[in-house]
C-alpha cells in the first residue's frame, strides 16, 4: 500500500501520466469535434498512423519538427474529408465508413513506409521535440518537473483544450456546430450548410487526431514502428463518451487514463514477480470502461449523431 | 391600415408524380392582414406554403413580393435563403430548432458571421428583446430549447423569423400542438404584430380559431383554390362546404343487407402516449357486408383505433370481439388467427419488409401455414408459385416474384399487400388511409376491392381522411375526434365536416 502512495506522489509518475495523456487529447478532442456535428469517426485508429508515419516521415526526409506536425494534420485532414465526403453528402454508414478509413490509412500508411524503406530492420531515428526547459518554472518543485519539461507537442494539446472549449462555446461557428448535431433542420432553416458544417468539423477534427500520432513518433518516441498506436484511438472514442462531449471534461479523461496507465507500469515493476505482466496491461482498460460505465449513462448523446441528413428531405 | 398587396401567388402549380398537390392557385396577402388557409388534410396548403418560402419548386406560376417600400418584386423560386432575405418567414409545424443550445443561440443562427472570433451577444439580445416588447411574445433566452415547454418553443420559432425581419408570416397549422390557452396567447400576439404591420398567414382546419382570428379566408381543396372570402361575410356551414365540397358522391356499391357482427368493441379506451393513439370508452359495431367509415381530423385517434383492432394494443379496459369470439389479450398474431386482415398506415415500413422478396412478403403473415413451411422449413417452390399467382390475380407489377420489395412503386406495394391480405379471405378487413398517396387508378382498385370483400361478406373498418372516399365507399360514417367516436347522423358531408372540426352537430 505505501507503496503505491509513493508512485502516487512521485514527480515522474505525473510526469508520464501527462505524457501519455497527451496523444489522447488530441484524439478525444478530435473525436469530439466530429460526433458535436453528428458525425461519429471511427477512422480515428487509422488516422492516428497516418499522423505518426507522416509526421515522422516529413521530418525524416528534412521538413523541420513543425512541417512534421503540418504534413500530419494535412495527411489527418485529407483522410478526415475520405470520411466525410462518403458519410456526409453521401450519407453511407458511419460505422462502416470509419472503419474502413481505418483499414484503409492504417494499410496505406505501412505500405508507404515500407515502399520507402525495403531493406531496414530498424527503423530510421529522428531527432524529437525536446522537453522545454523553461527558465525558473522548471527550477519548481513538483510542478517543475510534472508541468514544465514537457515537450511543446503536449502544451499544444492544453491550448487545443481552451481554444476547442472557447470556440464551441463562444462562438457564432461553434454554436453552428452544436445546432447541426443536435437538429441538422435547424441550420438548414435558418439558411446555413449543413454538409459545409460537418464536412468542415470532421475534417479539422482528424487532423487533430493525426497530431495525436505524430506526437508518438515525433515526442513520445523518435520513430516510427507497426502497431505502435495500440488502440489508442479506439480508446479515445471511449472517452468521448466519458467526457459528454466537453473539452473540459475530455482533458479530464484523457489524464485519468494516462494516469492509470502510468500506474500499471509502476506496478509492474514493484509487484511483478507475484502477478503475470499481462494483468497490469488491462489495468487503464478495465477502469476506462468502469469510468465509462458511470459516466455514460448521464451521457448527453448528440441527437443527431449518426443520421445523415439530405437536403429536401423533412 | 393600408390596403398594400404584399404577397401575391400566380397560378402556382405542383405535382408529385401522377398526384396533383396544387393546381393553379393565385392569392394575394394585404399589408397587416391575417389570412386564413383552409382546407383538408391533402388539399396542399402545405406545399403552396413550401413553395413559397422556396421548400418546393413549383411546376408553374410566379410569386411577387413586396419590399420595404411596398412595391412588388418577383421572387425567385426554390431558394429559402432569398425568401427569407425578402421577408417570408415560416414557421413550419414540426420545430426546426436545436435543442441543446439556447433559444438566443437559435434565434441567431445563421445571421452572425460564422468564423468570427466574438459574438456580440449583447446587441442580439437587445434586438430580440425589442422584438419581444413589441410583439408580446416571450421566452426564455438563456435556458436550452429543450427544456422550453411546446408553447415557447413555438414563440422562439416565431422570433426566428421576426429576428430576420420577416414582414411576411406563415404559420402551419400553429395551434396543432398548443392547448386552447397557449392558442388564445398566440392569436392576441398575432393580433399585435399585425397592428405592427406584420402580415400573416396562418393554415389550420379548425374553424373557430379560423373564425375569430382571420380578416379574410381562402379555401384549398384538392390543390385548387375553391373559395375566397372576408370573416366578416362566413359562416361555420358556408366554409364548411366549402373545404368538403357541395357534391355528395354516389355510394358506389350495392345495396345489401348487413349480417352478423364481425366486430365488436365495447367500451374500448386505450391510454395512449399523445393524442392520436388515445382512445376514449369506444363502442363498434362491423356487421358482414357492411364498410363502416371512420371520418376524422388526423392526429384525432385514429391510430389508436388501428392498432387496437390489429392487436399492437392492449386496450386498458373493454372488451373485444372478432366473429362473436371474445379475444383476451390481444396480439398481432390472434388478431390475424380470428381472420382480421390489416392495410396498415404506413405501407412502406409496416407493409412490408422492404430487403425481403416480393414471394417472401406475400406469405410473411402466414409462416405457420403447412402450405408455407414443413417442419420449420420453407417451402420455396409452394410460396413461388402462390406469388406467381397473386401478382396476376392482383396485377402486381415490378420487376418479379424475386425482387426485393422495396423496388415496387407505391401503388405495386399497396397491391401485394392487398393481394396478401384478401386471399386469405378474412373476416375482418382493417384498411388504414389506404389510398393516401396512391394515383387515382391505383386508388380505384383498392375500393374496388375493398367493395368486392364487402360483397362476399366481409366488414370492413375503412380509416380516411378524405371525406369523398368514405362518402362513396361506406355504408354507415362515424367521426373520430380526441379518441371518441360520434355516429354521424347521415350523409350530408356539411354536417360531418362540422363534427370533424368539433362543432356540435
């Protein structure tokens, strides 16, 4: 018991939890901003490879840390549209639709890397984004090492959360957004686009869920590996649903899991020796879906979430 | 008050397929005036309005609209977005609202820019809340559309258009959804904003409201315009006429002799969820080689009825009987054993499995039959050659026994399900709205039949909104109004017209 109070209070267990929050934010905020336009993306697991392959690809071919994290978003983006465009004006399952996004970029996605490099066992090695280290504020104690000497991919992420929060709630666009989740009938009455609104959503949203994978080759790591996103993104759509559609909220959820996670490694290695490895790995799942269990049956689905709209139709 | 035409339709006309929903209408709308449109359910007040407000392209025929300074421009058709830039609003009878942001928010929708990075709330609330002062509707700005009550979400459609300075209103069917106080507020607020300058249409097929509201009135009936005149001049039995028509068809079948009841229901009431399944101590008698005609405003429980005497309900209390049979708790399944044979509503998803073949619906009702299975196994070739047979017998066209359902026309759809219901020469023939829809020779061929089950000796519950049909199909009409039947007392479609709108007879 003390010892898990110890890793609890411990500078690097918080540290990590951020850490492995951070791709998660992106992606729940992402995920999102899609179903609030009553889209639901499955493609999310798949865009998340794109974005780490791009992304990683980008830098290791001489575009700069940030033209990595342009050429992912864009390759997010180009994807998101795939999606938007079959589930939008075509109307076509949402379901279906994502998951084959997912197939789709996962299978483009090693198949680039592999036309790009035949012969490697290993893969190529960037050179990441580097802890910032801020003058004074990371000489804090605690705070210093937790908040101060993250990368600048992971405050990216925390000012996504107050710009998605501001912009959904203080906006003309984000009020527009809300509105054709709920009742696509009500924008369209009132003379605005319906498909311009969603496919303009999806496809923001999956280019920040493709900075959710860049992080992981460009941050988290410095390469890219097959199967390196784990489920990540299917984990996100989980919490969209623990958070009830709030960016406040999502960041909430996304550090929860984080924390979990960080934890079942900590207790890997403190009490490994009497538990099989693999019962830790199911530690951040089982409490996700305990979480979710709690927490979805407040959840306030948007109404209008999977069922497409066609214009004439009422 | 200025007598300044601000609207005038030329001619409009619209057809959906074969169906004529509007034939050459002309109006015209007076600055500050409430115009009243009348008609049926299926006269096409709605479609006209579509038309309008650029819903709906129409076929044929122009609309002027006046602007500001009271001239008349024409208006370009199919374009909601210019119609409402030229001051149409419309308030459409089902919401179009988002109910998870405010009313402020919806009533703004749309006429912000979008990708601005402040809102000026401030200003938009000060209009509303002008707008509020001078029209005397209110509503709460601040809490989310779903959790105002129907009335003020009705006001917050309203502010909707006034909010983009309609100078033109058109209300469908306002008051459907309102209790008689909320309507009361609605037609003082009306009133007022009219005195503004405001002017209004407003459709409905209540008469009082009609009555003590309108300054003038125009009547739609079959998509024609039969009848225009001032409130002042009208009267319940003159417009009455008016909206049913002066003519009474010829009873198109036979005389014969009613038999033994085949349906019986006693003191039937059903609590329902709203209004239109909810039955109230209903008393029902079909004799065979008799076609009673259920005549109604729809919404009024005709539902209700057809789900009760097709065993979707379970009524709370009364009893039932089929044939002389009592049927206790009902279900589709006993209902269909004791020889009930159901057209229902909704063809397309209650007629039909639409991914199923046309051969597999034919028999979908009778799985059980040894004719149709053997040992839980069907009998492929036996229901082939039984879809072979019925297709013919009952002229059922489209692209074969094999083909899903869903590919048929409407007309073919009703068709297989007429096919499968009177071969099994039932008892009791449940017809809901069975011609709603359908081209006049599709229509014909189901009172054809309808009348030839009578003449074998069948009862039928005929379920219309369309006062002719029952008129000429039916032996004996009773009126359905909030869940209670009256008998009417005879034929004369004034008087049934009336206790359709609720007057005394």
């Amino acid at each position: 018991m003390m010892d898990i109070l110890n890793i609890l209070l411990s500078e690097s267990f918080w540290a990590a939890s951020l850490r492995i929050a951070t791709p998660l934010i992106f992606g729940v905020l992402g995920a999102l901003i899609c179903e609030r336009a009553g889209v639901l993306n499955l493609g999310i697991e798949g865009i998340f490879v794109v974005g780490a392959m791009c992304g990683w690809m980008a830098v290791w071919l001489g575009a700069g840390l940030w033209g990595g994290v342009l050429v992912a978003a864009l390759a997010g983006g180009f994807f998101g549209l795939l999606h938007a465009i079959l589930t939008v004006p075509l109307g076509l399952s949402q379901h279906v639709s994502g998951l084959g996004i997912t197939l789709f970029a996962t299978s483009a996605s090693y198949y680039t890397y592999r036309t790009a490099l035949p012969n490697v066992s290993s893969p190529p090695r960037i050179e990441p984004f580097q802890p910032l280290d801020l003058p004074v504020l990371s000489d804090l104690p605690f705070l210093g090492s937790v908040l101060f000497q993250q990368t600048a991919l992971t405050w990216l992420a925390l000012l996504l959360v107050v710009v998605v929060w501001y912009v959904l709630n203080r906006t003309a666009l984000g009020v527009a957004i809300k509105a054709v989740g709920d009742n696509p009938d009500s924008v369209d009455a009132q003379g605005l686009s319906v498909y311009g609104l969603r496919i303009g959503a999806i496809v923001v949203g999956s280019a920040l869920m493709a900075l959710g994978g860049a992080f992981l080759t460009m941050s988290a790591f410095d390469a890219f590996f097959f199967g390196m996103v784990n489920g990540r993104g299917w984990v996100c759509i989980a919490l969209v649903i623990f958070a009830s559609w709030r960016p406040g909220k999502a960041l909430l959820g996304a550090l929860l899991f984080g924390a979990f996670d960080a934890l079942q490694v900590r207790l890997q290695t403190e009490v490994g020796a009497l538990v099989p490895g693999q019962v830790f790995l199911m530690v951040p799942y089982v409490l996700s879906i305990i979480a979710l269990v709690i927490a979805a049956r407040s959840a306030d689905y948007p109404r209008a979430l999977l069922t497409p709209w066609f214009k004439g139709q009422r | 008050m200025t007598k300044s035409t601000v609207l005038k339709l030329n001619g409009l006309s619209k057809h959906f397929g074969p169906v004529i929903a509007n034939d050459n209408v002309d109006l015209s709308l007076n600055k500050g005036e409430v115009l009243a449109l009348l008609g049926e359910n299926g006269a096409g007040k709605t479609t006209l309005m579509n038309m309008l407000f650029g819903h709906y392209l129409p076929d044929s025929g122009s609309i002027d609209v006046a602007d500001e300074a009271g001239h008349l421009h024409p208006l370009p058709l199919g374009y909601p977005q210019v119609a409402l830039a030229s001051g149409v609003g419309m308030v459409h009878q089902h919401f179009t609202l988002a109910e998870n942001i405010s009313a402020l928010d919806n009533i703004t929708l749309g006429s912000e820019p979008l990708f601005a990075l402040r809102r000026n709330r401030r200003e938009a609330r000060r209009k509303i809340e002008a707008i509020m002062a001078q029209s005397g509707l209110t509503a709460p700005l601040d809490t989310p559309v779903g959790r105002l009550s129907v009335g003020e979400r009705q006001r917050v459609e309203i502010l909707k258009a006034l909010y983009r300075d309609a100078r033109i209103l058109v209300l469908d069917e306002p008051t459907a959804v309102l209790t008689p106080q909320e309507a009361d507020t609605l037609f003082q607020n009306i009133r007022q904003m009219t005195d503004e300058g405001l002017s209004v249409i407003f459709i409905s097929h209540k008469l009082r409201e009609v009555l003590s509201f309108s300054d003038r009135i125009a009547v739609l009936r079959h998509g024609k315009k039969v009848g225009e005149m001032l409130t002042a001049d009208a009267d319940e039995k003159s417009i009455a006429r008016m909206m049913v028509g002066a003519d009474t068809p010829e009873l198109a079948g036979s005389e014969l002799t009613p038999g033994d009841p085949v349906l019986t229901m006693t003191d039937v009431s059903v609590p329902g969820r709203s209004k239109r399944d909810t039955l109230t101590g209903v008393n029902m008698t079909v004799r065979a080689h008799e076609i009673l005609g259920i005549a109604g405003v729809s919404g009024n429980g005709q539902s209700g009825l057809a789900n009760v005497i097709a065993g979707l309900t379970r009524p709370e209390q009364g009893l039932i009987r089929v044939d002389g049979v009592e049927i206790t708790s009902p279900t589709p399944a006993k209902m269909v054993g004791a020889g009930v044979g159901r057209i229902p509503e909704d063809r397309h998803h209650e007629g039909i499995v639409g991914a199923m073949s046309v051969a597999e619906n034919m028999v979908i009702e009778r799985l059980n039959d040894p004719e149709v299975q053997s040992y839980g196994l069907l009998l492929r070739e036996d229901i082939q050659d039984n879809a072979e047979r019925l297709s013919k017998a009952y002229d059922v066209r489209g692209p074969g026994v094999d083909a899903p359902a869903r590919l048929l026309s409407g007309g073919n759809i009703q068709k297989l399900i007429l096919a499968r219901v009177f071969d099994r020469s039932p008892r009791l023939i449940l017809a809901n709205q069975p011609t709603r829809g359908l081209d006049m020779g599709a229509a014909a061929e189901v009172g054809k039949r309808l009348l030839n089950a009578r003449a074998r000796g069948a009862g039928v519950v005929l379920i219309s909104e369309d006062l002719d049909e029952l008129l000429s199909l039916a032996d004996r009409i009773v009126v359905i109004r909030d869940g209670e039947l009256h008998e009417a007392p005879g034929r004369d479609r004034e008087q049934i017209g009336l206790m359709m709108a609720g007057e005394p007879a």
